[in-house]
C-alpha cells in the first residue's frame, strides 16, 4: 500500500511539473528600419515578457548572416519579467533592400522564435 501511495505522489508529482512552462511573448517581430545610409551600424531591441509560469534562458540567438549580430538577456527570465533580444545589422558595403531573420532559440512553450529586421540601404554618393 505505501508502495502504490508513493508511486502515486511521484506521478501527480510529474503531472504539475511537466504544466509549468515559460512562454517569450515579444512586443513586435519584425522592424522595418527604413531607408538607412551605407555605413551606418542600425540596431533594434527586440522586447520581450515570459508570460508563462516557469523561468525561460535562451541558449543561443542565431542570425541568418553574418552582416547582422545579435546579443540578448542571457540570465533565465523569470515569469512576468522582461528582457530583449538586440540585432544589429552592418550595411558596410550592402546598398539596396535587405531582409534578415534572427532565430531565439529558448526552453520555453516556443523554442524557436523568428523575427526579422528590414530595410533599404542608400549607397554612398
């Protein structure tokens, strides 16, 4: 009897454990940045809340090239708490309409996010 009783409350145990889950809700996924000039370093802070009830840590953010770097919240976001994923992209050398895609890869209820950054570089004069 104190064997099934402790199988039991291991199994209801893992029941209420495998619910919690973390979940990034971001403010907007996608940035359009315009018309920028060549040259210029143009960089959106992409924001973000676990709306969900356990802690969510992203474990890499990977950009689709290399003209575009990332950086983001690297300590687990608690639920209700707020971070940011920044992408900077480089138009060095690059005139003309980009469109790049920058991947969130996190532990929450979605474990790719995609969002994008775009917009059209003047070439220099």
């Amino acid at each position: 009897m104190k064997k099934l009783i402790g199988i039991l409350a291991l199994l209801v145990g893992f029941a209420f454990q495998s619910n919690a889950q973390g979940a990034l809700k971001f403010k907007k996924e996608k940035h359009d940045f315009g018309t920028i000039a060549e040259g210029v370093q143009a960089t959106y802070s992409f924001e973000f809340t676990n709306t969900g009830n356990a802690p969510v840590v992203i474990s890499n953010v990977q950009p689709s090239c290399g003209c575009t770097t990332p950086d983001w919240t690297r300590e687990p976001i608690m639920p209700g708490k707020t971070g940011k994923v920044t992408a900077s992209y480089n138009s060095t050398g690059r005139p003309g309409n980009f469109s790049k895609t920058i991947t969130v890869i996190n532990n929450g209820s979605t474990s790719q996010i995609i969002l994008m950054i775009s917009g059209s570089v003047k070439p220099k004069a």
